[in-house]
C-alpha cells in the first residue's frame, strides 16, 4: 500500500517539472556574409539595403558579430513596443466610457 502511494506521488511530482527544451536547428547568422545571404533569398529585388553601413560597424568596442546580434536584438524589442503602441492606439481610439470625461471630476 505505501508502495503504490510512493509511486502515486513521484508520479503527480514528475508532472510538474520543465519539459527539456527542443534542439534548434536554425543556426544564427551574424556576419556581413550571412546577413546578404539572407537578404538576398528574402527579397531577391532589394536583397541587400543598408543605408548606413550599420552592418560594417563595431560599437562599443566589440566584434562585427556582437554589434550584428545587438542590432537584431534592438529590432526585436522594439518591433515588439510598436505593436503594443498600435494596439494602445486601436483601443483608445473606440474603446469610449459610458459617462462624459471632463476635468471637473
């Protein structure tokens, strides 16, 4: 009887645990050379666009590579916090109270 208690419990526990996290098999791409590769089988008209040369810099002193995953990074987060704006901005603009907003309270 403990038995199967025991094994009714280690098997309740294990449902909580963190499933393993799956093995990626997209590789990141951080070089010039890559970043055109990619460009190129995106969009085969533009391919590669950069207007500032962003992709030869090295800020802050670190690699190409680092600066590369820096600005993707930063494209993402505030890719991220223009579509929360626009959302902010759809719901303000037809979402009205029930009762008339003055300044008055």
């Amino acid at each position: 009887m403990k038995f199967f208690l025991f094994a009714s419990l280690f098997a309740a526990a294990s449902a909580f645990t963190a499933p393993s996290a799956p093995k990626s098999s997209m590789a990141l791409h951080e070089t010039k050379a890559d970043l055109e590769k990619i460009a190129s089988a995106s969009n085969p008209i533009v391919k590669f666009y950069d207007p500032l040369s962003l992709a030869d810099a090295e800020f802050w002193g670190d690699s190409n590579e680092a600066t590369i995953g820096f600005l993707r990074h930063a494209e993402i987060k505030h890719g991220r916090v223009a579509m929360f704006a626009f959302v902010g901005y759809c719901v303000q603009s037809n979402v009205h109270w029930p009762w008339p907003m003055t300044t008055s309270g």
